[in-house]
C-alpha cells in the first residue's frame, strides 16, 4: 500500500474517532451530574460488516534474483462479528470479540501476485462509555488464507497468523441495536512459499470496517 494511501485511510479514522468524542463530551457536559453512565452495552452482540482492506505484499526468493520484491494489493471485506461486552467501572467498557470475512484482497503482477480468501480474528477491546458513543481501541490475534503466484504460474496457499491493533467507534441506534465504525493495521507475519523458487512472503495492509449489531441485554 502507497505511503499516500496509509496516510488518507489513518487520517479518516482519526478524524471519524475525534468527532465522535467531541459530540459525546458534548452530551455529557450536558446530563445532570449524578446520572450515571448506561449499561445498555453489557451482554452479548452480533452482527454483521463491510470495509475495504488495502496493504503492500513483500517477497525475497532463495535465489535472490528479484528480491526483495514488493507488490500492493486490496480488495474489500464482508463478514459476520460476535462478542461481548461488560463494565469495568461506571464508564469504562471492555469486551471481547470474533470475526470473519470473506476477503477479496488481491494483486496482479508479473513476478509475484497473492489472493486472499478469507480472514478472521480474535480481539479484546476497551472504550469510554460516553451516553451511547463508546470511542474504543482494540488489539489481539488475526489470521488469513493467501496463495501466492510466481512468475511461472505456480501457486501455493498458506494460512497466516499475526495481529491486529486499531480504534473504533461504536453508537446506539436503539435499545438493543448499535452501529460500529473501526480502522484496523493487521500484520500477517511471513510463511514460506514452496514456489519454483523456494520463497518467503509477508504482508500487512491497513482496512476500514462499518458494522451493525445487535445486543442480547
């Protein structure tokens, strides 16, 4: 992924996460003192999700002969989410999540190329209750299926393992209904690629997700 588009996705979720705190500071300046935070958020969710993934796959072959060689990819991402969520005090949320996408990253190139298939993790998260806006931040485990294509047309599919760290937003829409805006950096780590050359890969992007859940509280 250009060094310009990692910037614009960052910027965006920044922006989007700011906003989102100014507005709940807002609200809260504005409620009576005594009132204590909602607990609306406590209990199990589901629900469902959609983005766009775009990141920079690198390989270095055994031979040395083009490497390292750097490709970008991206494609978009549409899944199902589940998790649970509990207050660790009046106004602090944490939770735990699991997800899984079909993921249509891709890149097309001469030398190296790699397909993603699908894509999931496992995530811990703490946020800020702010009266129905809980800006978060989120980290934990991801993992990815990727086949990856030489120059000569041979392909081989590996399963990735690594982590992934980002920031959020979520508000509720109604008593049991909420919405969900995230930025995600996922590092899949490297495998080897038993390719005509026997090959290295490792590659991480950076993704925006939008989601709608519902709670069972």
């Amino acid at each position: 992924m250009s060094f310009r588009n990692a910037l614009l996705l960052s910027a965006a979720s920044f922006a989007l996460f700011s906003g989102a705190a100014q507005a709940a500071d807002l609200l809260v300046s504005a409620a009576p003192e005594q009132a204590v935070a909602s607990s609306n958020w406590d209990g199990f969710y589901a629900g469902i999700f959609a983005g766009y993934a775009a990141g920079d796959l690198t390989t270095t072959d055994n031979f040395l002969i083009i490497s390292p060689y750097e490709a970008e990819y991206a494609g978009y991402l549409v899944g199902v989410q589940a998790g649970y969520n509990f207050h660790l005090t009046d106004n602090v949320v944490g939770g735990y999540s699991v997800d899984i996408a079909y993921n249509s990253a891709s890149s097309d190139n001469d030398s190296y190329a790699i397909a993603l298939d699908w894509s999931g993790s496992v995530t811990s998260r703490i946020g800020l209750d702010l009266n129905g806006i809980v800006p978060y931040a989120l980290g934990g485990i991801a993992a990815t299926t990727a086949s990856v294509t030489d120059g000569s047309n041979v392909t081989e599919t590996q399963t990735h393992i690594g982590y992934t760290i980002g920031a959020g937003v979520e508000v509720a829409l109604a008593d049991s209904v909420s919405a969900n805006l995230e930025y995600r950096y996922t590092s899949f780590g490297t495998k080897i690629y038993d390719l005509v050359n026997v090959t290295t890969a490792d590659f991480a992007d950076h993704s925006i997700r939008a989601g709608v859940n519902y709670h069972f509280n």
